[in-house]
C-alpha cells in the first residue's frame, strides 16, 4: 500500500520528487523515495534513493547529497550534512550505519569509490580527521576492517600494533629461511626524502625518512616487494590533471623473519667460533681457557716476552670485561681494540708503568658481536689477544 509517493520528470536542470513509501508486504520501507529524470547537469536522487534513466548528458549522478552552511562567524556546537543512524532492540543478522556500495559496468571508468571522504580546514586549531571511527562491545569490535588491499601514504601512528594474519592452520608447504643472513647483509638502508613537490596529490610525508629502496630490495627479496599503479588525477571538471604510473612497495613486515634468522645463524656462527677458540686455548695451556698465547714483537727481549702478558677476562664478552696485563719492565704502555681485519678502532689507555699487574675495565655496549683484537704494547714489544663479543 501506498501512503505517499512522488515523482519528477522533465527537462529542466535540476528535478527533485519525494514522499512518503510504504509497499504493505513488510519487506522494504523507504521514509522517503526520490527519483529524478533527464535533467542536463546534475541529477540528485534526494534522500536515499537517486535513479537516472537518461545518461546522455549528465557529468554527474548523485543518490544522495548533503549540504549544511553556517553563516561567518556564528558558533555551532556540530554541523553535519549528512547523519545516519540505525538501531534496533531485538535480532539481526546485519546492522549498518551506512551502507554503501558503489558499482559500475563501463569500460572506461576513471574512479570508482565506495566511499570518499575528505576533510579540510583553514583553523590551525581544530582537529582534522577525514575518516573517525570508533567501536564498542561484542565480541569482536573493530574500530576499521579493511578486506583486501590498503593504501596509506603520510605518516602515521599506531597504538597497540597492528595483527597481521599468520594463523599456522591457514599455511601450507612451511619451510625454514635457511639464507637469511646472505640477504640481509645485502640490503642497504638508506636516509632520503620524499619529493612531495612533484607529486603533491600523494601527500607524501615531508619528515626525513629512513628505510630501503624497493628497487634494491626487488633483486634481493622479490617476495617483499609490490608493484601498483598510482591512478590518475582529475578535477572538478573532469579534465585530467595528472597520468597514472607504476609505483613499487615494500612489506616491511616480510623482512622480519629474515632479520631473525640472520641473528640465529650469525649467534649459530659465534657459538662455532668460542668453540674454536676454546680449543685453541686448551691446545696451548692456557689456564682460564679463554686468552690465545702471547705473541711478542721481533724487538722483545726474551725475558720480557715471556712474562709481559695479557689476559681477559671474561672471554667471550658480554657488556663488560676486564683487560689484566703483567708489566715485565718499566717503560710506557698501550692498550688498544682493533676488529678481526686488524683495523684500529679504539685506544683504551695509555700509561707509564713500573713493574706489576694492572687492569682496565673494557665496555664492549657499543661493538657488535664479532671477534675483536686487544694489543698491549710495552715500550718495543707487543702482545696480542683475541677477544669474542657476544649478543646479550
């Protein structure tokens, strides 16, 4: 039965019907019905519902539109144009807000949004969201779903993380990464800067970045890496402002398993090296098993070789050990660190000594794990040990 219903039809630009709908089978009610016909610029369904019969000339099509103005000046504590709110006290299957969909047959379509939202604001005071959501209750409330792909560009914040589907029982033909530290070692971060000048409608950050190169990352680990097409733009009019192109992603979240296996085969790595060197240490004797024996300069005297030793302790190191060396004969002694190359890297202390032992407190926080050389020199003569750094 039909309570109230009206339509509109003609020529003229802008054609608006509307009234009151109710079909008597229960199945759909409309609080208002709109249709319009063969206008020339625009036709606005109305309310809820816009149908356009005629599409020879019409550049836009609208179901719904909503416009709210406030004089200049005047204080509101809201201003919306367009509100939707859906309730119901007993059962559904599906409760919506808004729900939109947005479909299209052509061919040649420039766009196509379900939804598009933009907001702007010349107050350097007010919050600006171009999209706020919130949810509450049940058991699974999502503040945002997305299903499928996800674009983000500028910078952005995230509380609590974000969960990314890893649910063993949805895998197949799982494998170990058994090459990771081969790829890491040939990824090359980099510091650069977008160029938001030449591409202004991606509202690329304008921060200084840190990150990686997709096209370096590609011939590493392809797997990472995305290729999409940025679409073209257009204004107002329609008239297009800019040219779609390609533009490479990196998942960064897939380079996280290669830097954990990288760690575990570069400790697998460090583990075989202590014990390397705890069997070279008990092969020559050394008491502690953890110092190599003492090697002197072609300038040492005999006597001051053997007795002008150096010892750490602990060895392998942590953070923190102990560089105990025995003065043989006064004169003026060096410690310094160099890496497994033999490049110098540091010199911890330099001194005159009289006859005796000594020590200096080594801080290795600031050295990655690897194998390091410790060199105390006494006046003409030397000696050298190797010391192991291992991650906490």
């Amino acid at each position: 039965m039909t309570t109230v219903r009206g339509d509109a039809s003609g020529g003229a630009d802008l054609k608006i019907g509307g009234g009151f709908f109710t079909d008597g089978t229960g199945i759909e009610h409309y609080g208002v019905q709109s249709r319009a016909y063969n206008g020339t610029e625009v036709n606005t369904g109305g309310t809820f519902w816009g149908e356009l019969t005629d599409a020879s000339s019409f550049p836009v099509n609208v179901g719904v539109e909503g416009v709210t103005s406030v004089a200049s000046g005047a204080a509101v504590e809201h201003n919306i144009a367009v509100r939707a709110s859906c309730g119901i006290a007993g059962d559904t299957d599906h409760n919506y807000g808004v729900h939109s969909v947005m479909w299209n047959y052509g061919a040649n379509v420039k766009k196509n949004h379900g939804g598009y939202f933009d907001a702007w604001t010349n107050s350097s005071s007010a919050n600006n969201y171009g999209v706020w959501t919130t949810a509450s209750g049940g058991t699974n409330p999502w503040a945002l779903w997305v299903q499928g792909n996800a674009w983000i560009t500028g910078n952005g914040f995230v509380n609590n993380g974000i969960l990314i589907t890893s649910d063993e029982n949805l895998k197949t033909n799982i494998s170990d990464i058994t090459d990771a530290l081969s790829k890491v070692t040939q990824l090359q971060p980099k510091s650069y800067d977008f160029r938001t000048s030449d591409y202004p409608t991606m509202e690329l950050s304008s921060e200084p970045q840190i990150g990686l190169l997709a096209q370096q990352v590609q011939q590493v680990v392809p797997e990472a890496v995305k290729s999409t097409v940025y679409p073209a733009q257009f204004d107002s009019l329609g008239n297009q402002t800019s040219a779609a192109f390609p533009v490479l992603g990196v998942d960064y979240i897939k380079l996280i398993p290669l830097l954990i296996g990288a760690i575990q085969e570069q400790q697998a790595q460090i583990s075989t090296l202590q014990q390397d060197l705890a069997s070279c240490c008990a092969a020559h004797g050394d008491a502690d098993q953890r110092s190599m024996s003492s090697g002197a300069g072609a300038g040492a005297g005999a006597s001051e070789a053997l007795r002008t030793d150096l010892h750490i302790i602990p060895n392998p190191v942590a953070d923190l050990t102990q560089l105990r060396y025995t003065v043989a004969a006064p004169g003026r002694t060096r410690l310094e660190v160099s890496d497994a190359s033999g490049k110098r890297l540091e010199v911890l202390e330099e001194a005159v000594r009289e006859v005796g032992s000594y020590s200096h407190a080594w801080n290795t926080t600031d050295l990655a794990p690897g194998i390091y050389h410790c060199t105390l020199f006494l006046n003409d003569s030397f000696v050298v040990k190797k010391a192991v750094k291992v991650a906490r």
